[in-house]
C-alpha cells in the first residue's frame, strides 16, 4: 500500500518536474489548491499570495481514477473555460433531490477531464469539508471575487492529500522549485526514507 502511495506521488511530482523544465514557469499567476488544507490560492510565480480562499473538494481521497469515483485529480492542470451556471442545477443523490442554483454564478472548467471545475455552492456550510463529487467548492462571492483575477491557460495545480501520501509540505517546496534536479533529489529521498521500513 504504501509502495502504491510513493508511486501515485511520484507521477504527481514528475508532472510538476516536467512541467518546470518545459516552460520554465510563465511569469504570470497561478491557482494553487491544496486538498489537505482545503483551500485555494492565487499566487504569483515568487511565492506571493494575490488571494486565498477556503474550499470543499471530493468526499473520496487519493488520486481521481474515473468519472463518478467523488475524487478530486491531484496534478497539473490548466482552465479551460468559464460558462455561466446561474441556472445550472444538480441532484447530488443526498436525499434532498434536484437543487436548483446549485454552483454560483461561474463554472470554471479544468483540464482535469471528468468535467472536474472549480464553481460555487448551494450550501455554504460545505466549505471546509470534503464534500463534494471531485469539482473545487467555493462560495458564492468569493467565487465572484476571484473569477476576473483568472484567465483561459492559467496554471492550476492540485496538491495530493497528506493523509494517504508523502506530507504535503515537501511536496509544496517540490512545486515551487525551478531546479528540476533538485525535485528529483528531493523526491528520492522522500522515497529512500519511506521504502526503507518495508524492505526491513
């Protein structure tokens, strides 16, 4: 099991990597969501937050395998679209039936696949919970607040949860890293030090 977990955050990492070295990171902002925290962050490309929101995300924890498995993905991923979901509505199989209103004002779409975005809520008390089927959960006027800062293309990264992972912060460090080499020693060792009690 925990060979499975290294590998799942091996990919992740790799993407992040690969992502460095390919681009060499735009100058422009970037979203940052970090499912163990449960929050969402507009940072510019030296470590500055321009803005920070609480959010929900998906009732399943780990990577997200297929439609409908309540998971969020964990990786790197960019916005595809904004379309208008004022009228959008959904039936979330809890018992209350078809709900009307249910994200915000703004659908923003991922290039996660699954139909994955990031949207607002019908339920507010939602925030800070895993709670939904995979999407990023905001509420409504910070959705509002944080929709004209964001653009088509802008980078959206989604960090793996720390509770069936490597922790977090490693991984933090990893992504904000220019220096590929670096993520790969770092990611070695994260690895050596938590094989090493399996081997044994």
């Amino acid at each position: 099991m925990k060979i499975t977990r290294i590998i799942r955050v091996a990919a992740v990492v790799a993407t992040v990597a690969a992502h460095c070295v390919t681009t060499r990171l735009s100058a422009e902002p970037f979203v940052r969501i970090d499912k163990t925290r449960l929050t969402l962050t507009l940072l510019t490309t030296d470590g500055d937050t321009l803005a920070h929101y609480p959010i929900a995300c998906g009732r399943g924890y780990g990577q997200k395998q297929r439609q409908g498995d309540l998971r969020t993905p964990e990786g790197i991923f960019t916005i595809v679209s904004f379309t208008d979901a004022t009228e959008w509505g959904h039936d979330f199989h809890d018992g209350l039936g078809y709900i009307r209103h249910a994200y915000g004002a703004w659908f923003i779409r991922l290039s996660a696949g699954n139909g994955i975005g990031i949207h607002g809520t019908h339920d507010p008390n939602s925030i800070g919970l895993r709670a939904t089927e995979g999407c990023i959960r905001l509420r409504n006027d910070d959705l509002l607040s944080l929709k004209p800062k964001l653009r088509r293309g802008m980078r959206v990264e989604i960090l793996p949860e720390r509770f069936d992972t490597i922790p977090c912060p490693p991984l933090v460090a990893m992504a904000d890293a220019l220096d590929a080499t670096r993520i790969a020693a770092k990611l070695r060792e994260a690895m050596l030090v938590r094989i090493s009690p399996v081997v044994r």
